[in-house]
C-alpha cells in the first residue's frame, strides 16, 4: 500500500521532475516536498487540490488508499457467478504517467472467441503487440474453472505496472 508521500513521489518522477521543480511550481520550498514524500508531513488541503491537478489526476486518487484488487482464488462451482455476469479488467500504469483502464465484459471475450471473430483492437497506450499477446482463451478457460482476482501483476524495470484481473 503506498502513502500519500510515495504517491507524491511516483507523480512527481512520472514527470520527470526533481523535488526542486515541484516545490517552485507548488510555491513551496524544496524541504516542504521532501518531507511530504518521507511523510513527515502532509500538504495543506489547498496544496492537495493543486497537486492532483498537476499530475492530471483526482484528489481521491493521490490521498485515498489504494483499491485492494481481489487476491485470486479458486471458488467452488456453487459459489462461482456465470461468466456472462463477469468482467475482466486491465490496468496499465505507464512509468510516463499513462493510465489505462479497461473493462470487458467476459461475455464479450466468450462471444468473440467463438465466434472466431478475433479481440477489438485497442488503441492508446496498451500496445497493440502486448494486447495481442494476451491469451484471451486461456484467462476464459480458467475463469470457467472458477479462477477469479488478480491473475497478472507485473512490474517491468522502466516503471511501467500492469495488472489482469477477473472478478
């Protein structure tokens, strides 16, 4: 789980800025923003505001805690949900500030695959060769299974995060 400070941090670099560029641009001094990144303190609520339009991003989303994706689990058939009543969802957290997020219904994945259709190309910063490489048969056939959570989390060296889960 990370804190407010880390949060602070991660934006800041994501945008190549050093503590000194933040604190000229928030009208702080540069010991200001180094003890907010060690959390010895926290910004004012005004300050809040400014940095979450800064880094392009909601208030909830720089102070509140970190949605906990479900962990994975194999459910029993009793208590499994029809695939048609589940989503997958991706999230991309790009190291130069991208944020995707996309939800499919895993109906939809289900009616494309069998129909040989194929996967709807996705443009933006999911790169088209990485959304091909996802085995779209494979998740389906574990979540038929009664796999569900997170089934991908990785965190490549050039800061880029990505996660897969069903739920």
């Amino acid at each position: 789980m990370k804190t407010l400070g880390m949060k602070i941090s991660d934006y800041r670099k994501a945008r190549g800025m050093t503590q000194e560029e933040l604190a000229e641009k928030m009208n702080v001094s540069s010991q200001a923003v180094s003890k907010w990144e060690n959390d010895l303190s926290i910004p004012d609520l005004p300050t809040l505001i400014a940095l979450a339009d800064l880094f392009q991003i909601t208030l909830d989303e720089l102070v509140r805690q970190e949605l906990q994706l479900p962990e994975t689990r194999l459910l029993p058939k009793a208590q499994r949900k029809p695939v048609e009543q589940m989503i997958l969802r991706i999230v991309v957290d790009s190291s130069d500030g991208d944020r995707v997020r996309v939800n499919l219904p895993l109906l939809l994945i289900k009616v494309c695959l069998e129909s040989g259709v194929g996967m709807p190309e996705i443009n933006g910063s999911i790169k088209s060769e990485a959304w091909k490489n996802i085995d779209f048969e494979q998740i389906l056939s574990m979540v038929e299974q009664g796999v569900i959570g997170k089934l991908v989390e990785v965190d490549s060296a050039d800061g880029d995060h990505v996660e897969i889960y069903v739920e």
